[in-house]
C-alpha cells in the first residue's frame, strides 16, 4: 500500500513539472496563452436621484 501511495505521489508531482515546463517551452513551438484582447464599449444607465 506505501509503495502505490509513493507511486501516485511520484505521478502527481511528475505531471507537475512537465505543466510547468509546457508552459515555458509552449512559446517556443507556437502555443500561445496570452488572453485575447479586444476592446468592448457597452452602454450603462445609472438610476440615481
């Protein structure tokens, strides 16, 4: 039981760094993560006396 506890432990923290490293070298091979930017105008109306 300690060693499948040691064993998905080890996957927890494999899967980790290979997120962190994705989101390091992603750039390099043209993944983008940047959030879309783009302007929005709306009206409000304010009820206020």
């Amino acid at each position: 039981m300690g060693r499948l506890f040691k064993f998905i432990i080890f996957l927890v923290v494999l899967a980790f760094v290979a997120l962190v490293a994705y989101a390091y070298v992603g750039p390099w091979f043209g993944v983008d993560f940047s959030a879309p930017q783009s302007e929005i105008r709306r009206p409000v109306t304010l009820d206020g006396q």
